[in-house]
C-alpha cells in the first residue's frame, strides 16, 4: 500500500512472481498481479531489507544487503535513479525512507 491508501505493487529480485492467485471465499473473489515486475535490482543471493513507495507513487526506495540503496522511478524502471553505495548493511531488518 502507498502511502496515499492505494494499492501500488512490485516484485523486486531474483525470483518471478507466481501466476494470479486467486482466492475465493463466501462469493467473493480477489485477485493480484504486480504492475511492475523488477528483475535483478540488487546483486545475486543477497536480501532485499526494506522497500517504500513515494507518498506520489513514482518514486520507489530498495535497500539492500549489498550496502547499497537505489531509487527508482516508477515509469522507468531499466535503471535506477540513484544509487547510494557503501552503506553498511549487516541486519536484514535494515530499513529506508522517505523524509
């Protein structure tokens, strides 16, 4: 969820999101897919710690147990925006954010 109330979704690293789940309980039914899907946007085997989304949605934070923090726009995901690199990363509750 953005910070607006909407559901914003993304799949970040290595592994592909499933196919649409679906769940269908008492007559109704919900289904997600991500809208954008971001492949290998930190290095191999490493953990992905905190993902945030701008309270406009076109900015998306990903930090990462390879010392790094990327920003990335959201209508452009190729290459990120920024990269943040050598910041110390030795727990993988390490979070990020918007201020």
């Amino acid at each position: 969820w953005s910070a607006s109330g909407k559901m914003n979704s993304a799949a970040v690293g290595l592994v592909l999101p499933p196919k649409q789940q679906c769940h269908y309980q008492n007559k109704w039914s919900y289904s997600n897919t991500p809208k954008h899907n971001l492949k290998a946007a930190h290095e191999a085997g490493d953990e992905i710690t905190c993902i945030r989304f701008s309270a406009d949605n076109n900015t998306m934070l990903t930090r990462g147990a390879d010392h790094t923090l990327k920003v990335w726009d959201m209508r452009k995901l190729k290459v990120p925006v920024k990269v943040f690199s050598d910041l110390y990363n030795n727990y993988s509750q390490t979070q990020c954010g918007f201020s």
